[in-house]
C-alpha cells in the first residue's frame, strides 16, 4: 500500500508551520520585554536617600538676578518619605534684611524631594501681605565628596497675599556636617 500526498496537505502544514513560528517570536519578544521590565522592577529600585539634619545654602530669584537669600533648612523625615520640617531665610544683599522662619512639609521618593511652606512663624522686614509662599523641588546628588539638594522653588497660593504664580527661583543646599 503506498501513500501520496496530497497537495492541500503540504499547503496546511506550511500554514501551520508558519502560525507556529510566528506566535514563537511573539513569545519570545513577548518574554524578552517582560524580562527587562522584571529586572527593571526588581534591581533598579532604589531606596529614598536619608535627608535627615541641617542643610544651609542660597536661594534666588529668577526675576532679580541680583537677590539672594542665605537658606537653612532642618528636616525631618520618616520611614513612609514624608518630610516636616523648619525653613529659615535671610535676605544677604537687598537694602532691608528680610528675615523669615516657617513650618515645611513634603516627601521624598528615591532622590527627588519636595517641600512647601504650610506656615510663616516669623516674619520681619517684610509686611505679611507681602510675603510668598514657596514651593521647592529638589534633587539629591554628591558633588566633590559633598552631600548637595539643587532645584527650583515656585511661589504658591498665599493666604492674604493670593496668587504668588509666576515668582520662581532656583535652589542650592549642602548638608551641614
């Protein structure tokens, strides 16, 4: 007994065959993507850098080259990433010292921190009606064996001052040893 093929057959497998590869390179595409998102998951996390402790540098305006602010932060962070702590600033060459003290909070994720005045505790040099609120962005970075936050600060929503959007400056703290 003898067996031919037949023509229709040799078409189906070819079909098959070619399904087959095909859905072989999805999987393994497929796999090879998951991979990297796992190993992305498990080995590039990172923990949040400790800000704990006294920090001091400048703080500018961007509208006034010219205006600096000494800057001493103190910060207290917990476990979960949120950060409380105390802001003192003191203007450093305008013609009236201004000087302030407030309440901050914010949180830290990785090495990104971010901060806003909640309350002003002092305030002198300056009335009330015209003080901003600020909120500050910052990233955490070891520069020449120091530890360094830089960033921006942006004026927010004032209560009795109002809208303070549009007053932006930059940001530059070492940690005090």
């Amino acid at each position: 007994m003898s067996y031919y093929k037949r023509k229709k057959d040799e078409v189906d497998i070819s079909v098959n065959r070619a399904l087959w590869a095909v859905l072989m390179l999805v999987v393994l595409f497929g796999g090879f993507m998951a991979r990297d998102t796992l190993r992305s998951a498990l080995f590039d996390y990172q923990e949040n850098v400790d800000v704990n402790g006294e920090w001091i540098g400048l703080i500018t305006e961007d509208y006034d080259a010219e205006i600096r602010y000494e800057y001493r932060l103190t910060f207290n962070q917990s476990e979960d990433g949120s950060i409380t702590g105390n802001m003192h600033i003191q203007s450093t060459n305008r013609s009236e010292d201004i000087i302030a003290d407030s309440i901050v909070s914010g949180s830290i994720s990785n090495d990104d921190l971010t901060f806003s005045e909640t309350r002003v505790t002092y305030l002198d040099g300056v009335s009330p009606s015209n003080w901003c609120r600020i909120s500050v962005s910052l990233d955490y970075e070891v520069i020449n064996g120091q530890e360094t936050l830089t960033g921006d600060w942006a004026g927010i929503e004032t209560p009795g001052v109002g809208s303070c959007a549009g007053t932006e400056g930059r940001v530059i703290l070492t940690r005090e040893p």
